[in-house]
C-alpha cells in the first residue's frame, strides 16, 4: 500500500499563506494541522498516486489540497482533487469548521455515458464509498456532468469521447478533538476514483461493487 505522500507548499511550517492563511502571521491552529497531517500519512491503494498541490485561497481560513491520479499499467484511467477546507469559528453554511470539497473526473464509453441513471449512480458512489467506511457527513451537495465530443474535419479520424465529472462537497463529522477522521475520508474519496476508473474491488468485502468500464483509450503516461 502506498502513502499519500507530499508536502505542504510555501511557508517554513508547511501552513503559510498557500494554505488559506488569508491573515498572515500566524500558524495554522492544531485541529487543522492534525487533519492535514491525517492525509499525508494515509495508506491507499498502490494504483492511486496523490501529491499535495496549491490550495485554493479564498474559499476558507485554511485550506489544503491534494491531486491523485488512478494509474494501471503506466495508463491514466481517472484522476481527481479534494480540498479540506476549515473555518475555526465555524461556518453556517457547513454546520461544522471542516468542509471537503472533491472533484473527480474519467473518460468513457459511448454508450456508458447515454445511459439516463449514470449520474444517480454516480453519486451512490461517492455516498456509498463513505459509508462502507463507517464515515458520516452533514450537507452533502454536487453534480454529477456528462459531456460528449465529436470530431469533424481534420480530426475526424478520432472517436468520439466522452467524459464523466463529479463534483462534490460535505461536512466531515469531528471527533471529540474537534478533528474529522480526515485519513478515513481520503481512502473512502480514492475509492470512488477507483470506481469511476474501472479497477476492480480492492478486497473481498468490495465484491458486490459496479465500477464503470475502463475508457476504450486510457491516457499513456
């Protein structure tokens, strides 16, 4: 098994202003830093690469991010980015001081993609992968989006692609330190990327699981 490995960007302390420190001078407050810390050290399955990329700035006090690719025989199959967002005084919106926020996205079949209960599926996925993780959440949102390509002209030639992308955020619940299970959370969102990537179940107890088949072309690395 891997470790989601990578390092925090900018500042000495790993907690400067890439990470939502919208104030300055001042390091990020404990809960924040032991969640963050939770994901650096997560173990996950050796097909999904994550590394820490810049988070964005303006959506809370603090803030971090994470990439993670689904790679199979050096082949991009699906690829992803979940932000942990934190708010200490808390946010009315989320009812709680930590907030994730995902996007995943993965290449299909035609055919896959027309089928009217994809996006239901979809997110079944992502609220079924929490919860075959014993995790629960408050105000869960998104949108499940299908888009298609055709070409014409000089790039007739190429099939048509189409594309799957989820969007998605909740509240993790905290722990009585205040702190969600953040580690717990990540393997439960690289799940679903491995769904939507079309590997097959990491374990016998994950037999019962529908993945999507794998794109006709995955991206060579």
């Amino acid at each position: 098994m891997a470790a989601a490995q990578g390092r925090l960007s900018d500042g000495a302390d790993g907690m400067g202003d890439t990470e939502g420190d919208r104030n300055g001078g001042g390091t990020a407050p404990l809960p924040f830093r032991t969640a963050v810390d939770a994901l650096r050290s997560a173990r996950l399955r050796p097909q999904i690469e994550v590394e820490a990329t810049r988070a964005p700035q303006r959506l809370a006090s603090f803030a971090y991010a994470l990439e993670a690719t689904v790679v199979d025989d050096d082949q991009d199959l699906a690829d992803g980015r979940l932000v942990l967002l934190h708010e200490p005084d808390g946010h009315d919106a989320w009812r709680g001081t930590f907030r994730l926020v995902t996007l995943v996205r993965a290449e299909l079949e035609p055919e896959m993609a027309a089928d009217p209960l994809l996006p239901d599926v979809c997110w079944a996925w992502l609220t079924g992968a929490l919860q075959a993780r014993g995790l629960s959440c408050g105000e869960p949102s998104g949108t499940v989006t299908r888009a298609s390509s055709h070409y014409f002209g000089g790039l007739a030639e190429r099939p048509a692609a189409s594309q799957i992308e989820i969007r998605a955020s909740w509240t993790p619940r905290e722990g009585r330190n205040g702190v969600p299970d953040t580690a717990a959370h990540l393997a439960a969102w690289c799940d679903l990327l491995a769904q939507v990537a079309g590997l097959p179940p990491a374990g016998p107890g994950d037999a019962s699981i529908v993945t999507l088949p794998q794109r006709r072309d995955p991206q060579a690395r």
